[in-house]
C-alpha cells in the first residue's frame, strides 16, 4: 500500500509528512477490511492512497479511508467471484 500526498497540493514538506503520516495511520488501523480477501486466495493487491485536500482531522481523513477500503474490496470482491474469461475456439 502505498500513499502519496502531491507537492501541488501540498506546498510544504510538513503538510506533506502529515497527510501521509495521518493515511498510514488510518490505514493501519483499519486494515482488517481488506485482510479476510488476502485469506481466500493467493494474489498480487497493489494500491495507492492519494491525498487531495488538506485534512480536517484524524477523524475525517479515517472516514474517508475506511470508505475507500470497504469500495476497494467490493471490487476485488467482484473479481474473485467472476469466472475466468474462456476463449471461444472454433474447430
């Protein structure tokens, strides 16, 4: 999991680090939403957080990633339920 706060957003270094320190921080305390996933099958997950705003509070930043991790396992959810794609062989 990687997570990034842009320097045009961000103009100082500071509000940089605590933006990424208060998502790391969300992130680790609510990991649990995607770690059931991880259990199921063996498979590669890369994402990245993105801050776009300066943050109001810890509060409102965890709500927001705890909002984008309950979106991002729907998805995976959605992908390991469909059937893997079969090509149609024509003899």
């Amino acid at each position: 999991m990687g997570f990034i706060a842009p320097k045009r957003q961000f103009k100082r270094a500071v509000d940089r680090n605590r933006m990424k320190r208060l998502l790391r921080e969300a992130y680790r305390l609510n990991q649990h939403i995607l770690t059931p996933l991880f259990d199921k099958k063996v498979f590669g997950f890369h994402a990245a957080l993105v801050a776009q705003k300066n943050p109001g509070s810890f509060n409102d930043t965890e709500a927001e990633v705890i909002e984008l991790l309950h979106q991002a396992r729907e998805k995976v959810e959605q992908y390991l339920d469909t059937p893997p794609l079969t090509e149609n062989k024509k003899q």
